[in-house]
C-alpha cells in the first residue's frame, strides 16, 4: 500500500495496522480480513515534501468532503424512507441533491442470501449486516456503505427456506 498508515486503536483487525508492529523488511503471514487475504512486507520509510504530498491532500480532501456530503444525504433519506416507506418518492426527492435520476438511486436486487452475489453491489458483509435484522415487508434497514456510495435496504418480500422446484435448480446450476 502506498501512503501514511497511522496507528488506530479502533481498527485493530485492519491489515495494515500489523505492519506498523513489523520491523523494517518483515513480512506477515497470510492475514485474512474480511473477503480477502493479505500478505504485507514493511517497506523503507518514505518522506514526501508538502509540494510531493499536495496532489494526493487535494484529492483525499475532496474525496472526504463528497463522501461527508454523500453520508448526510444517505442519511436524511434513510430518514424520509423509514417515514413514508416509498422509496421512489423519497428518489424523486434527493435525485437531483445526490446528482443522480431517481431510476439509478432505486434498485431491487433478486432474492439473496449470505454470501451471494448482489448486482451493483458485490458481496459485501456490511451489506448482508444491513438487511440481516429485516424481518417483515416494508421494514427499513440502516445505511450501508457499498462501492461507490451507499444503500438503504428495504425488505420487499421474503421467501423461508423450502424445496426448490427442479427446473429453479436445473437454471441455477446449468453450465455455462
């Protein structure tokens, strides 16, 4: 990884949070955290003056200011969805604050379960911590981070475990 890694307390899990422990030249064994596993050497030291750090401070800052920006949108709208449970009004109304149509801010995923897939979103244990304490149509979970912004889950329907008709699993597991 390149760039300042500090010493965090509250992301003791974090990879790269063992390599500040290393010695120069050392490397770890494989580490797993979350959907991957790591394995990380400590590097010499690298010092940047401020004008070699700059481009890279500009972008982290404006990174943190739209993704500040992007949170209290999520936010206010998980707000208004717990309220009035309509998901296409409450796009209707924070589509043109989040710079986006309401058609792209609504999406339904296929029924899902851990450790799957999900289209637009990948597979993501935050996600499936979000929609985990769903229970019952229309309930409204809390906001999530996923890849290149944020969800607000909403259960629409949800079917119990049960025996799959043969043609479900014949398409399901057929050969590409």
């Amino acid at each position: 990884m390149n760039g300042v890694v500090k010493k965090n307390p509250n992301k003791a899990d974090d990879p790269y949070q063992k390599v500040l422990d290393l010695q120069l030249g050392d490397v770890t064994d494989a580490i797993k955290y979350k959907n991957a596993y790591y394995i990380l050497r400590r590097g010499e030291p690298v010092p940047k003056t401020f004008d070699d750090a700059k481009p890279e401070l500009l972008v982290s800052l404006r990174n943190r200011r739209g993704y500040t920006v992007a949170q209290k949108i999520a936010q206010r709208a998980q707000d208004r969805l717990k309220a009035n449970k309509d998901p296409q009004k409450v796009a209707q109304e924070f589509a043109a604050e989040a710079n986006m149509t309401p058609a792209d801010m609504v999406r339904e995923t296929p029924f899902i379960k851990p450790g799957d897939d999900v289209p637009n979103i990948g597979s993501s244990q935050q996600f499936e911590e979000a929609i985990a304490p769903l229970n019952n149509p229309n309930d409204v979970g809390e906001r999530t981070g996923i890849k290149n912004g944020f969800a607000i889950p909403m259960l629409v329907e949800k079917k119990g475990p049960r025996v799959p008709e043969f043609d479900e699993v014949k398409i399901r597991w057929r050969r590409p």
